[in-house]
C-alpha cells in the first residue's frame, strides 16, 4: 500500500540555498548545447522535454541531491523511500523537507511515497497513477559491514528490489532505468585506473556481489525486453547532506573533539572521492540519454561495458585518487584544526585503491567531473559545521 509522506519540519533550520554552494559547473554547460546537437536532435529532444521520473531512495544522500536537481530544472518527481533505519532518520527527513520546500517555490511537482520497493502492489500503483516515464534508482544499501551482519537484508534491498523493480518497467514500458551500482564491483588490487572495459567479476563484498548482480539482470531485461538501462558505478560520493555512516564523517568529528585518526598501510590507502555536484550532473546526463544497442558489439568480440540490446554501464567518479593523507591534510585545511594521526603497525594490509577510468562516461554526456578536492572537502566542512552547529 502507498503511504504518502508528509515530511516533517526539520527541527534545525537549514536554508539549502545557504548551505551547499554550487561549484563551477559553467565551461561544461557553456558547450552543453553544441555537444548534445553533435550527439543527434531526436536525443537532444528527448533530453530537454520534462519528464515524469521515480526517484527511489529519494531521502538518502545521492537520491536526494538527483531529485533535488531534477525539481530545479522542471521535472515532475515521484520519490518513493522506505526511510530505513541504517542511519539517523532526521537526516532523512530534513531532506524530504527541503525537497517539499523546493518544489513549493519553483513549481515543480513533487510526489513522495513511503513504500518498501519490495511491495510490487506500492510499485504498480505509483507508476500507474503518475505515469512515470522513467526511473532513477538510487534506493539499495551499500554498507559493507551490514552487508556482512545481515545477509538476507543486502540480498533483499539490493536484488530482490531490483527484481521487482526490472518487472515494473517491463510491464508499464518504462523509457530508461538509470540505477546505482558501485566501483566495487570491480573487486580490489587494482594499480591502474577502472575501467568499464574490465572484467568486474570478482568483488570481494557482499553488496558489491549483489551490485554486480543486478547489473546482469538488467542485462537480460534489455535483452528480452528491449528496456534500456544504465548501471551507473560510484566512486565514494561525498558532501553537504552526506551519509553519516561514511569515512569522512567520522574523521571530521574526530579531528573536531581531538580524538585519534586510526590510519593503516602507513597512509598509502586511496580512494577516488566524487564530489556530490559532479555525481547528480553526470546521473541525470546519463539518465537523459537512453542506453542504445552497441552496433559493434558481437559474441566473438563481447566488450564489458555495452551489448547488442540496450544496456551499458558507466563509471562515475572525479578521476582522481586522494590517499588518506591527503584527505586528511583536507580536512586539517578546511577545518583549520590539526589531527591527531594514529599509525596502525603490524603487517601491511592488502592495499585499498580505486580511481575511475571516465573516458566512456565523457564520451556518453560531454561532462567531466570537475569538482576540486579541496573545494568539495570545503563545501562539506561548511555543511558539517552549520548543521551540527559544532
Ligand atoms: N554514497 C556512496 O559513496 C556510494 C558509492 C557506491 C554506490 N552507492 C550506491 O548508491 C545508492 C545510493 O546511496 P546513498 O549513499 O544515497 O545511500 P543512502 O543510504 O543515503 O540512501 C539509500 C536510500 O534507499 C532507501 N532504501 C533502501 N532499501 C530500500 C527499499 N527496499 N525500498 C525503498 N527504499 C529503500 C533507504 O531508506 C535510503 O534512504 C545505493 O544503492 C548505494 O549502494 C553509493
């Protein structure tokens, strides 16, 4: 059954238009128009008529910022959410709130369901009543640890939703399912960039399996069916109204109360940070144009990141890995605070790496993430501050 939400107030007031600046997106918007009209008109076309489109997961982090983006430009939103406990539900709903807010001021329309994506009825219903045209999947659960303490619940968000999910674009002829899947499906010891064009069939966690997975299925929906979809990889996404369960938050208030940093592999350990902005602009590009056949692609010579039906996948990421020293000399700046560094000893774990190879997705939406580390690092630290008022 659907539950329309009636968002709560948030109990700190927060003015989103205050608290999370925009970086610099101009160059790229400044050619936007000539780049889309060298891809073909019929694309361009579709990519600027406003569009019905499910947002799920639309109260988490990424889900929230693509609905947010996607009400600024005119598009009609329907967000379904079951607003899980994994972490702080205010959070969650405060989003919900500034969305409300946004779509009072600018018109937009806005829709917000509280249902479990697992409840086909609540699906059907939503996408029936609202004719949505296409979808946006950010609704799942990425934590490796849960997904290590309860199994059955990883399986469930992340594949069994997902099942539900592919039945209903099936049977209301959904445009294009755009939906999140994760640079861990790549699996770990990589010493060069990740690229789509390697093989992605060995991750090491459960989520990532199920990430992986979900990938393959739509796979076969886009056969059969002829749905197109985009599984879009994320790279460690950060920012203003982030999940409190991340890195960055527990090192920004620990430097904050003087607390030790605990730090492995002598500081070597890096990670690909995507700055939030940069994720929404290349999801909602990607989500624009639907995943064409790849005409080049055939048995004998079956590329990883395309296929003969409708279906691609696409990393997302900045492109450029910081190693924790140098997100924590971010923070140190930003916060104008010194960390109090704890070198774990003992023998070298395996080396955690991830940078994002972006050249398919450049070549698929004309961006190219640009946020600066220090900049995005700045803007969350803004954020962080404000909100907690710490
Ligand atoms: N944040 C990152 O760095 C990152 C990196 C790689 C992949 N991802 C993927 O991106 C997606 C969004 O991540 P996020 O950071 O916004 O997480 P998030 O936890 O903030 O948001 C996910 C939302 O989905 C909802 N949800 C979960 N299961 C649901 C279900 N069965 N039905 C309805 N709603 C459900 C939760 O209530 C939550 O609000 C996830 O699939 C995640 O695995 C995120």
């Amino acid at each position: 059954m659907l539950v329309k939400m009636e968002a709560l107030p948030g109990q700190e007031k927060l003015n989103p238009t205050e608290n999370q600046a925009t970086p610099n997106l101009e160059p790229a918007l400044m050619t936007e128009k000539a780049e889309l009209q060298a891809i073909g008109p019929d694309l361009v076309k579709q990519a600027r008529q406003k569009q019905t489109v499910l947002v799920t997961g639309h109260a988490g982090f990424i889900g929230y910022h693509v609905a947010k983006n996607l009400l600024e430009r005119g598009d009609k939103v329907i967000g379904i959410d079951s607003l899980n406990t994994h972490y702080d539900t205010r959070l969650k709903r405060e989003r919900l709130t500034l969305l409300d807010e946004l779509a009072k001021a600018t018109g937009s329309k806005f829709t917000s369901i509280r249902a479990d994506l697992c409840d086909a009825n609540a699906l059907h219903e939503c996408l029936d009543t609202w004719k949505v045209q296409r979808i946006i999947h950010l609704a799942g659960q990425t934590d490796k640890f849960l997904s290590q303490d309860k199994p059955e619940e990883c399986v469930q968000n992340n594949i069994n939703a997902f099942m539900v999910l592919l039945e209903a674009c099936r049977k209301f002829k959904i445009n294009h399912l755009s939906y999140a899947s994760s640079h861990a499906v790549y699996g770990a010891g990589f010493d060069k960039a990740m690229s789509e064009a390697d093989c992605a069939n060995h991750p090491l966690r459960l989520d990532a399996a199920t990430q992986r997975a979900c990938e393959l299925m739509a796979h076969s929906y886009s056969h059969l069916f002829g749905l197109p979809t985009t599984g879009l990889r994320f790279f460690s996404v950060y920012g203003p109204w982030g999940r409190p369960d991340s890195v960055l938050f527990s090192f920004t208030r620990k430097i904050l109360e003087g607390k030790p940093i605990q730090i492995y592999n002598e500081g070597s350990n890096s990670r690909d940070y995507t700055y939030i902005d940069d994720l929404v602009e290349g999801v909602v590009r990607a989500s624009d144009m639907p995943a064409q056949p790849d005409p080049a692609w055939t048995v004998e010579n079956p590329g990883q990141a395309t296929s003969s039906a409708p279906w691609r996948v696409l990393n997302i990421g900045a492109g450029v890995p910081q190693s924790i020293e140098e997100l924590i000399a971010a923070l140190e700046l930003a916060l104008g605070k010194t960390a109090v560094k704890e070198y774990l000893t003992g023998p070298m774990l395996e080396k955690a790496r991830s940078c994002a190879d972006v050249t398919a997705l450049v070549e698929a939406t004309q961006f190219r993430p640009q946020t600066k580390f220090d900049r995005g690092i700045t803007q969350f630290v803004e954020w962080f501050r404000t909100y907690y008022q710490v």
